[in-house]
C-alpha cells in the first residue's frame, strides 16, 4: 500500500515515525511517501519537505512567510497527485493539513487524522471541518472523545504516543556514568533546559533560561538541542545571555538522556511537558509569545490551563508562568522545587495519576493495525 504523511514539526516526525514502524510490520509492501523529518526518514520511503522548512510559529511568522507556505501546500497537492496514495496520514499541524484533508477528500483519497489538532483550546469551529473531510479521527488524550461528541463525531481513542516513545528509548539511555562521561559533565546535579524546538520559540525562551541558570552556581543547566535547528543558534545565544559558561552545555538530540538524570526542568510549553513528567522530573512551564499574539490568546483561548500536563489532569499539577516577569518567577518556583522537598514530592507523586489517565503503551501498533485493516477494506 501507498501512505501519504505529512507531519510539521519535531513531535509530529516522533510520533509518525513511531506508527510507520508499526505498519511496517504489518504491511510487507509499504511504500512512504510524507513530509517530516530525520525520524521518519529512518524509517524508510521520500521525503518531499523536511519539518523545518514549514513550521512557523505565530501570526507574524507565518505572514512573513506566506509565499513559501503557499508554494509548500500547492507543492503537496502536486505530489500527492502525482504519487496516487492509498490514504493520506495527516499528524497535529491543521492550519497546513487541514488543508490537505479537503483537497484529498475532494479527489476521493482516504484521509486518516492521527494526533488532533488541539482545536479544543481554540477554533473549535474547526471540528466541523474535520467532520466534513477527515474520514477517520485518532485521538491520544482521554477528554477529546467527550470534546468531538458535540460536533457528532465519532473519533478513535488509541492512548498516548509519547508512553510508546519513552518505552522505546529507555534501554538506550547509557548509565549515568557513561552519559557524564560522554558528555563532558561535572558531577554537579542537572538541570534540564527544553526551550521548544522552534525557531522562534528558542530565541524566545532560551535566554530568560539562561539568565536563570546564572543564579544556581551549585547546579549544571544542560540545554536540550535538536538537530532541526541550527546549532549556531544556540550557540550565539549563549554567547550573548552569558559571560561564565562553566555550568552551561548544550546537547543535540538526547532529551530523553537528560531527562533521565535531572533533578528538575524548566520547559517550554508543548509536548515536552509530558515527556518531562513521564521521567518524574519536577518542572516550571513556561511561555512567551510577542504582545500582537498575546493580545489574541487572551481573547479567544478559553481553557484554564496551558500545559499539557495540567490540560489533561485538569487541575495545575506544574507551575504555569506566562508571558510576565518570567525570569523573577521562574526562580521563584525553581527555588520551591529544588529545597521544598514535599514540593518536590508532592508533584512527582501527581505525576503517576497523569500517567494512569494517558493509558499504557501501545497507541502507535493500535493505530497502525487499524489502519491497515481499513485498507484490506477499501482494497
């Protein structure tokens, strides 16, 4: 069979890595074709456009650069023509693949959703357009089925992707030893620094980050990299926000690594929180966005928390700093983490909750055998 996937971001080229394995397994003569990332390519199949070539974050970002996100969808309707799927796999990403479900809906081709967009925080109308031209809606958080019953769709629970990621990475993780060794750290406890896998989210975040990590000689700040940014990035940030960068180093592509071993994290917003809280790591969630998108956010977002962490267990399990005084309250609440031990405590324990609502493992080979079988159907 011939899958068509289209993932833009980091999170997205995780989790539709993590399923294309899956259907591999069961479907001998797989042939992809998708845009994503590095994940993906591993598994197999054409890349037309990598990941961070198309994500771009806030309004102005994307009206800066509207003529090449016009050109990336017109260039995916081309190819999907050109390629004739079986069935188009779209992951999260909807101003982009929303799209692409009611140009592929129109020609007939099957169109399968894995990962909802998170229209339940804002544009809810948007499940109206999913109903219309998605045939088949996967969900991994325990509150969206409720949320898509009220636009009279059925959609598909399949649990969590991100317990199946975790699972998958632990046995590589190296002992601790080795990974200080390997690394070139000092025996110091670690602090985790996610600022996002963005652009614009890192240059946003990683110096409020940085300035805090000033302020703890006694602990190592290891910086969480991917490699869809451009190390210079970091790099010059750091150059910029610091002067002593003794207890500062950057790591390309070992999130899970660092997480294993750090004492807390300070996180940008987004799916890291869950995987910060999947490693027991005590956490502050942060974000900041320009005022123009602030001003939107308040208006129309009207859920109480913003973390995926607090979303899912509906009460604020992490500390949530928004937008001001960042750099005054993250220290405010690193403090509480690092030296209020029933803090600490209390957080890793709500932690285990989060984790018996997201489900078991097993989201990824469920979706992918429900996949397969629908096919053997229209086939």
């Amino acid at each position: 069979m011939k899958y068509y996937i289209i993932a833009g971001e980091a999170s997205g080229d995780l989790h539709a890595s993590n399923l294309m394995h899956e259907i591999k397994k069961k479907d001998i003569n797989t042939v992809f074709r998708f845009m994503g990332g590095d994940l993906m390519l591993r598994q197999g199949g054409t890349m037309l456009k990598h990941y961070k070539d198309m994500a771009f974050m806030g309004y102005i970002e994307v009206i800066k650069n509207l003529g090449k996100i016009l050109n990336n969808i017109k260039s995916c309707k081309n190819d999907i023509l050109k390629f004739k799927p079986d069935i188009i796999i779209l992951v999260d990403y909807p101003g982009f693949n929303l799209r692409i479900a009611e140009f592929a809906n129109k020609r007939k081709i099957k169109v399968y959703y894995y990962i909802s967009p998170k229209i339940w925080a804002w544009k809810k109308n948007r499940a109206k357009k999913i109903k219309k031209y998605v045939d088949k809606m996967f969900v991994i958080f325990p509150f969206e089925k409720k949320f898509y019953k009220e636009f009279n769709y059925d959609v598909v629970s399949v649990g969590n992707p991100l317990l199946d990621a975790v699972d998958k990475n632990l046995y590589k993780i190296p002992p601790f030893n080795d990974f200080i060794k390997n690394n070139k750290l000092s025996n110091k406890p670690i602090i985790a620094l996610l600022a996002g896998s963005r652009k614009q989210e890192i240059e946003r975040m990683l110096p409020i980050m940085l300035y805090v990590s000033s302020k703890y000689k006694d602990y190592q700040f290891v910086i969480a990299g991917v490699s869809a940014i451009d190390i210079n990035l970091y790099k010059e940030i750091i150059n910029e926000q610091l002067t002593d960068k003794n207890n500062i180093t950057l790591l390309i592509d070992s999130t899970y690594e660092i997480l294993k071993y750090s004492k807390a994290a300070i996180v940008t917003s987004g799916t890291a929180t869950l995987e910060t809280a999947l490693f027991d790591v005590p956490q502050i969630v942060c974000f900041k966005v320009n005022s123009f998108v602030y001003a939107i956010i308040t208006q129309f977002v009207k859920i109480k928390y913003f973390s995926l962490v607090n979303i899912v267990m509906a009460s604020e399990i992490v500390k949530e700093i928004l937008q001001f005084r960042l750099e005054e309250q993250i220290k405010t609440e690193l403090d509480k983490i690092l030296y209020d031990e029933k803090y600490n405590t209390s957080m890793i324990e709500s932690y285990q909750a989060l984790k018996e609502k997201l489900g078991g493992t097993g989201a990824s080979e469920r979706t992918a055998e429900i996949i397969y079988n629908d096919l053997q159907l229209f086939n």
